[in-house]
C-alpha cells in the first residue's frame, strides 16, 4: 500500500461519484422506456481492476445501498478465470454475487465455479456439459446465460445467432444447470440504430426460447447486454443487467 488514507478517501468517492451516475444512467433509461429501475441490475466488469480498488467500489456501494435500501448492490464480472482465483481471497469477506463474463476452458472449470454464481459466457454444448457434470451435486443450480454473438462480428465471443435457440433448449434441459437467460457483447459502433438491432435480436430470441416451451426455459428471461458507452441502449430493448467497467474504473490499460 503506497496510498496515503487521504488518497484512499479521495479514491472511494471518486468510485461512489461514477458508480451513483451509472445508477442515475440505468434509472433515466429505465424511465425513457416505462420500466421499473429495480428491473436492471448493475454488474461492475472488474478486468484488470485490482482487489483493493474493487472492494473500494464495493464499499462505496454498500454506503449508496444502505442510503437507499431501495437499490440492489451491484455484482461483480470478471472475464480471465487467472483474475477471477487471484482475486477471489481478497474479496471473500465481502461476498459479492460474481459472474464469469469471459471464455471458460473445460481445464479451468473447477477453479472457476469455486468463485462464480453464474456462468455468462455458455457458447458451446460441450461447455455446457462440462458446467453440468460438475454441478449434478449442488442443491442450487448453477445459473447460466447463453452467450450469443449477436454482431456477427468474428472478433467476437459467443454462439451465431442462428445457432442460439438449439443451444438454449439443449442447455436448459441438462442437470446441474439453470438458463436464466441470455448475454452478449454488442456491436461497437457509433450507430444507435445498429447497436440497438443487436439488442433488439436478443431479446426477440429469449422471448422464441421461452415461448418454445423446452423444458428449463420458462425462466430464462435474463438480459445481460449493455456496458459503459451503451447501456442506455440495451435497457431500451430490456437489459435486465448491465456490465459496466470503464465508466466506474476509469480506461483500462490497453491489453
Ligand atoms: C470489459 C467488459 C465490459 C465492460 O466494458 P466497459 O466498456 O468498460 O463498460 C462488459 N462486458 C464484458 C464481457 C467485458 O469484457
């Protein structure tokens, strides 16, 4: 710790500040399109944020939290497993609801689901396998989303969009598993209209899937779509949770 306690201050309300303006974005959006602010979680995406900065952004929201109990405190992405297992002691004693937002190799699947409630980015059936053998035991389920890459872009993570639907019904069907829903990275673009499309195919693909009636489905109407520079998009086309990092960390060092 080379921090002096002043700048530690300073840096915790520098993080209440942003992370009460991302809340102020997700309400006005909420507003714009008739919808319950309480229907929209926020998910801080921690990628190259360190422990003591995060547990400065998660005690900054559970001041915000308890100013107003009307609000739910926000989760925790991390998207590299390496990440997710270094900072996990650290941030034990907090017990932040965490999501794996990032590709998961089968060989990093236990060290994952030590630290993870939810696994966001299922993109494959054998990925999907693999989450179930090792979650049969569990009393809770373990709670999934089906990534889709729903810009077609090849740079981009998750399942083609017209491959999505098969996956949903096979992965809501396996033990172990709940499908809650769907997530995706969306177009970067500068093009409301683009990016909004992309949102808008997500949405209209959970409604088919749980329409479909598939076993397991019924309760997959999770959206997690929306980060920094667009979430006010993706709400409008009903995210029901949000990834934000940049707007609350600051830019990230390039990778
Ligand atoms: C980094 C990341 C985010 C957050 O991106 P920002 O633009 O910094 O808000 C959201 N989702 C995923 C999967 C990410 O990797």
């Amino acid at each position: 710790m080379t921090e002096t306690a002043s700048g530690a201050d300073d840096e915790r309300t520098l993080l209440a500040d942003r992370l009460a303006a991302v809340r102020a974005r997700v309400a006005a959006a909420c507003a714009a399109a008739g919808r319950d602010p309480r229907s929209v979680r926020v998910l801080l995406a921690t990628k190259t944020v360190d422990a003591a900065r995060v547990r400065a952004a998660l005690a900054a929201d559970a001041s915000a939290v308890e100013a107003d109990p009307s609000l739910a405190p926000v989760l925790i992405g991390e998207n590299r497993v390496q990440e997710l297992v270094a900072k996990g002691p650290d941030l034990a004693d907090l017990a932040p609801v965490t999501h794996l937002i990032g590709p998961l190799q089968s060989n990093k699947v236990n060290a994952a689901l030590r630290w993870v409630s939810c696994v966001e980015s299922v993109e494959s059936i054998a990925l999907a396998r693999r989450l179930s053998e090792r979650c049969t035991d569990r009393a809770v389920p373990l709670a999934v989303l089906v990534q889709v890459n729903v810009s077609g872009e090849p740079t981009k993570h998750g399942v083609p969009h017209e491959a999505a639907t098969d996956l949903a019904i096979a992965v809501a069907a396996l033990p172990g598993l709940r499908l809650a829903g769907f997530m995706t990275v969306g177009l970067r673009s500068p093009d409301p209209v683009a990016v909004g499309a992309g949102y808008a195919a997500l949405a209209a693909l959970r409604d088919d899937v749980v329409a479909s009636g598939a076993p397991g489905t019924a309760q997959a109407r999770g959206l997690s779509m929306g980060m920094s520079g667009d979430l006010e998009i993706a709400v409008r086309h009903g995210a029901t949770l949000v990834r934000v990092g940049s707007a609350v960390f600051g830019a990230r060092p390039p990778l």
